[in-house]
C-alpha cells in the first residue's frame, strides 16, 4: 500500500512539516489532509478568531468542514517564532489572510498559536488558536533593540 505524502511526513518529519501541510490543506480546502495534521486525542482544541473553545477531533473536523463550505482559508503564515523541544513545539505566526469581497481582494491578519506534539504517528497538532488582528499588529513589541541606521 502506497503512503500518502501527509504520512510519510508525519510519521518522520517535523513540526514545521506538519505546519505546512496544515496551511497548505486550509489553502486547498483538504480536509482529510487537515485532520491528518491533527493528533487523535480527545483534548485537542481549537479556537478561531471570536469564535468558540472547540474540543475533540470530530468538533474540529465539523467546524472546518463548515469553513470550507464557504471556499478555501487563503492563509499564509509569517513571522514564525518558535519555542520547541524534544517532544513539544510552540509556533506562533501572524497569518495573512486573503479575503475576496465585493470591492475585490482584501488583506486581514490574524494572530495563531500552533501547539504540536511527537506522538506514536509523529508529530501532530494539539492546539489553534486563533486571533483576531490588524496590519498595525504587523509591527512586533518586543524587548529587543531597535537599531537605527
């Protein structure tokens, strides 16, 4: 039997692996290649922007299925930062989102927190969460330095 490529890269790739096929399954609207992404776990959450805890695979699967009745996330993460180890990785990245609207093509951003596991099939998603935000939120506060040339 021949392996899919979400398998083969979640049983041996990374967290990083899995964030992608994650973000290239909201672009294409896949939603089996999504739930892939997602550990099999009674506890995984995910929270979209305003919107409600939601817990359990089958609650999360339902609630992409209804944002994919309305046509693909065009969701692409930038600026990543990252917290992992052996076993966990933080990812927290601004997603920009592209949104058609009667007055054509628009840009929204969004604020996620990714939680990724290694478990027995290879590193799987835990948490989403989402917020909402603004191109102003592109500007990072931070305590490092700001450095003028």
């Amino acid at each position: 039997m021949r392996k899919s490529k979400l398998q083969s890269v979640t049983v041996g790739g990374s967290a990083d692996d899995i964030e992608t096929a994650f973000y290239e399954a909201l672009q294409t609207g896949d939603i089996d290649k999504l739930m892939g992404c997602w550990a099999d776990e009674d506890e995984v959450v995910c929270v979209h922007p305003g919107g409600p805890r939601v817990v359990g695979v089958g609650a999360i699967r339902a609630a992409f299925d209804g944002m994919f009745s309305n046509g693909t996330i065009k969701a692409t993460p930038q600026r990543v930062r990252k917290i992992e180890s052996l076993a966990s990785a933080v990812h927290n990245v601004l997603e920009k989102i592209e949104v058609m609207t009667e007055e054509g093509p628009r840009e929204a951003y969004v604020i996620a927190t990714n939680v990724y596991h290694k478990t027995a099939q290879g590193w799987r998603m835990v948490a989403h969460h989402a917020s909402p935000g603004t191109p102003r939120e592109m500007q990072e506060l931070t305590d490092a330095p700001l450095v003028l040339h």
